[in-house]
C-alpha cells in the first residue's frame, strides 16, 4: 500500500509560521469542500506539499487551482516521518508547533520492518533492534505534546492475509505490542494500531486475535481505511463490528480520498476519487473517536497510473481529488 515519507526539508518553516490559540475537545462535522473550522483539535501543517503548490501556483498565475488546493492545504494530515532515518528532528518540529498552537499533531509510524511485502512502499527497519531504537527515537520526540499515533498501516493485516511470510508473524506481533507500550509513555500520546480496511480482511473476526496478541487492548484503539477509498458508512459499519469483538473497542477512520468510495479493481491512484469527511472528532458513533486525513491527499500511490513512487506529492492528482471534493 502507498505510505508517505515526509521530508525534513518540507517541515523546516513549521515554527515560524504556526499559529498560538485555544482548541476545544471537539469540532464540527463537515465535508471537505467547506471553509477550514478553526476549532478543530488538529493541528495543520503550514509547510505541507499542498501548501508549498498553493505558492507555486499562485506565482505562476494558475490562482483558480490554487484555490481549489487550499481545501487541502487548510486541512490537518498525518506526517509520516522517514522511516530510514532518525525520526527525532521531523517529529519533535511539529509537535512543538502543535504545542504552541494548543492543537494535537498526528503522525504515522510506519517502520516495521519486512513492510509492506516488498511491494510499493517496501523497506522499514532492517531487523528488531533497529526498530526499537527507531520507535523509542519517536517516542521520545513526542515529549508531553498532545498527539495522536497510526501505528504500523498494514502491519496486521498483511500479517492476516499471509503476505508477510509466517516467520515473521511472532516478532512483528511483538515490536508492535512493544510500540504501544513505549508510545503510550508519553502523557498525551493517543496510539491506534492499524486494522486495515473492511475490502482486504472481509470477516473482522479474523483480526481480532491478531489484533490482541499485537497489544491492541493496551492501545487507545485501531485504525481503518488508511490509504484507502472505502466510504465513511461501510467503513464504520466494520469498525463497529469489529470494536464489539475487541470488547468495545474505538477507532478512527482514514476519510482522506473516500468522497467517492472505491474504483472497483484499483487501489493504486484510482482516477476520479475525491476528497472526503474533513478531520473531525464528532462522528455521531461513540466508538468512532475520528475521522482523519491518515493518507496526505496527492501523495501517489506508487508508480501506476502515470504517478511517481509511493509518498511523492503529485500536484495534479491532488487538484483531481480537491475538484471533486464533497460539498464543491
């Protein structure tokens, strides 16, 4: 599945421009083609891919897709860290613009090594122990910053599926339930380890012991649809079943690119789709904690389609999905 690693260089003007004001414990439900909520708990980055197009294109005299860009660039998207590198400078950047602006930064750990099966987004740490040192590197940026954590989009799942060979099964379920405990050390770091999406693991049942033997009942919850295009309403539907399972289990749930729902039979930068739900902590179901922008809208899929590599801002796929946004 496509991640994104997100760049040092594009998080550099985070402390300079981020904003100081108050932030209640909710915002409003809305659609993504509507004006950014100022309320919202999340915090927005102002050095976001869609930001920096936005000043390109306005320099360039293309003002109407500039402003079709800002339903993206106004709204708050997880950062996804290099997972080859030393996380410590990204991370600890936007959580101390996030704690100055009294907002909650939202990250992706997305390091697990074997990732991925070696398809579109493989790599992650090179055995255990890199990991470990990797995650406590996270964790440790996170200080006593408000912020929520996707751990590991796929590592379940895949796990489930039989893409990552069975060897590997024990230790991954283990440096996950590692990653919980360690994360969850630090005073205001919410974790949601990832579950997948109701299209890949069709039974939830299947998940569920996966899913405990991975530490998710020390979590604050799981994660669904991230990079994904399932609706708002399938997709919850699943996340409650599968939270009843777990014993009343929450959840959030990736609405970055699922305006439109699905492209049957495409995954990997389907045309036509559209942005969804924007970030919001009310959902009129009480075990959905959010929806979230987990996946950066316009970061490609992979090398499909026409796009670059997996995580690469594509500036034109990113118009598409604003274009054809909920609510434009």
């Amino acid at each position: 599945m496509p991640r994104l690693t997100h760049t040092l260089a594009a998080l550099t003007a985070l402390l300079l421009t981020a904003g100081c004001s108050s932030a209640p414990d909710l915002d409003q439900a809305s659609v993504a083609g509507a004006s950014p909520d100022r309320n919202s708990p999340f915090w927005v980055d102002p050095a976001s891919p869609a930001a920096q197009q936005i000043e390109l294109w306005r320099r360039e005299g293309r003002a109407a897709d500039a402003a079709l860009l800002e339903r993206i660039a106004d709204q708050p998207a997880a950062l996804w860290p290099a997972g080859e590198i030393d996380p410590t400078p990204a991370v600890r950047t936007a959580t101390t613009a996030a704690k100055a602006a009294d907002r909650t930064a939202l990250f992706v750990a997305y390091n697990i090594p074997h990732r991925d099966c070696g398809q579109h987004s493989a790599g992650g740490a090179a055995d255990a122990d890199t990991y470990r040192d990797w995650i406590g590197k996270f964790a440790d940026a996170l200080g006593d910053a408000k912020a929520l954590v996707v751990l590991e989009p796929d590592a379940v799942a895949h796990n489930v599926d039989g893409c990552t060979p069975g060897e590997y099964h024990a230790e991954r379920e283990q440096l996950l339930g590692e990653a919980i405990a360690r994360l969850k050390r630090q005073p205001h770091t919410k974790v949601y380890l990832d579950a997948g999406n109701p299209s890949w693991i069709k039974d939830p049942g299947k998940l569920v012991e996966p899913l405990k033997r991975a530490g998710v009942e020390r979590a604050d919850g799981f994660s669904l649809n991230v990079s994904n295009f399932q609706t708002d309403d399938v997709t919850k539907k699943y996340g409650v079943r599968l939270s009843e399972e777990l014993g009343g289990k929450h959840f959030v749930i990736d609405s970055s690119r699922n305006g439109n729902g699905p492209l049957p039979g495409a995954w990997c930068n389907p045309p036509g789709r559209a942005l969804g739900t924007r970030p919001t902590t009310r959902t009129d179901e009480p075990a959905l904690d959010a929806y979230l922008w987990v996946k950066r809208p316009g970061e490609s899929d992979g090398t499909c389609e026409g796009g670059p590599d997996a995580g690469q801002w594509w500036p034109e796929y990113a118009l598409g999905l604003a274009r054809n946004a909920q609510g434009s």
